[in-house]
C-alpha cells in the first residue's frame, strides 16, 4: 500500500520558541527598556495575528522547544498566544533536539503522521535536521541563522539538511500553508 504525501494533508504547524517565536529582545542589553517594549508588543501582535490566521484554517499549532516546561510556559504567556496553542512539548525527561524525542511526542500527542505537521524553526541543526529526520516538512526562519548556515557551508552539509521552505517573516507561514495547500500534487 502506497501512501500519499501531499501537501494538502497539513494538520499541524509546530514551532520552535527560543528565536523563532520569542526574539531575544527583552534580553539585549545595550538596547533601551522602551524600545523593548515597543518592539515586543508589536511582534506580540504580529504573532498573534499570524496564529488567527493558522488556525482559521484548521490547522492546530503547537511548540516544540528545547526549554524546560516552565520556562517555555512563561514565555507563551508573555507572548499571548496561550489560547491559539494544543500543545507545547518542552525538555523534560528527553534528550534536546535535534534527537527526535521531542517531535515524537508531539506527533503522538497530536494523533498526526510526520508528514501532516509543518515545523518552523531557526536552527539548522536542532530543528530542521531534528524534523526533517521524521518526514516533517520544514521551515527555516532566517530570523539570525547566518552562524548556522556558516557552519552547514563550511562542512557542506546543506545537501543533507536543506530546509523545504525558507521565511525572514513569520508572517510569510500562513501565505505558505495557503500556497502548500492550494497548489497541485
């Protein structure tokens, strides 16, 4: 039996937290208070925004992070995004990605195959390696991949672990789930 891969089967879009939904910029120290605020509430909209759009769709969403569980909740919660989310699976009692533990908790805590899920992430190597081992359709976030994509290039690795899509915006995921969905097999 022959099973068909398409990509109109997208149930769920995971996603990493630390750089790709929670931007370290409550943690630069040079910058100040009030930029940060400023600039953290409007990517707090934005996301929120984005994560509407996902889940008029259908789609479920969730997180897979290499942040232990409390930590990862704290950061939802700044984010505001608790109410868009079925699931987080943080570190805890498993080893970090990108050892596949994480994604298969969440693949079979979602009752999903690997290739109903698309996962967004900043790392080469913890994300996209991590999700593209199971079947998992992935997402580069070019949010400040160049370190990554120095070290792919200079081990030239990037054959192995090339990401199916690349996005500088997380507003580009539910126009690229659109255009998954929408193109033919």
């Amino acid at each position: 039996m022959v099973i068909k891969k398409s990509n109109k089967n997208i149930k769920v879009v995971l996603f990493d937290l630390d750089n790709t939904l929670y931007p370290h910029l409550l943690e630069r120290k040079k910058t100040n208070k009030d930029i940060k605020k400023i600039e953290f509430n409007e990517f707090t909209k934005n996301l929120n925004n984005v994560f509407k759009e996902i889940k008029k769709m259908g789609i479920k969403i969730g997180i897979v992070t290499n942040s232990d569980y409390n930590k990862a909740s704290k950061r939802v919660k700044d984010l505001k995004i608790e109410k868009y989310l079925d699931l987080i699976v943080a570190l805890n009692k498993c080893r970090k990605k990108p050892f596949p533990d994480l994604f298969y908790r969440a693949i079979k805590k979602l009752e999903v195959k690997p290739f109903e899920i698309l996962y967004v992430g900043d790392n080469f190597i913890d994300d996209i390696l991590g999700s593209k081992f199971l079947g998992i359709k992935t997402v580069l976030f070019k949010y400040n991949s160049n370190w990554y994509h120095k070290k792919i290039v200079k081990f030239d690795l990037l054959h192995l672990i090339a990401p199916d899509f690349l996005i500088e915006d997380l507003k580009d995921v539910p126009r690229l789930i659109k255009n998954m969905t929408s193109s033919p097999d």
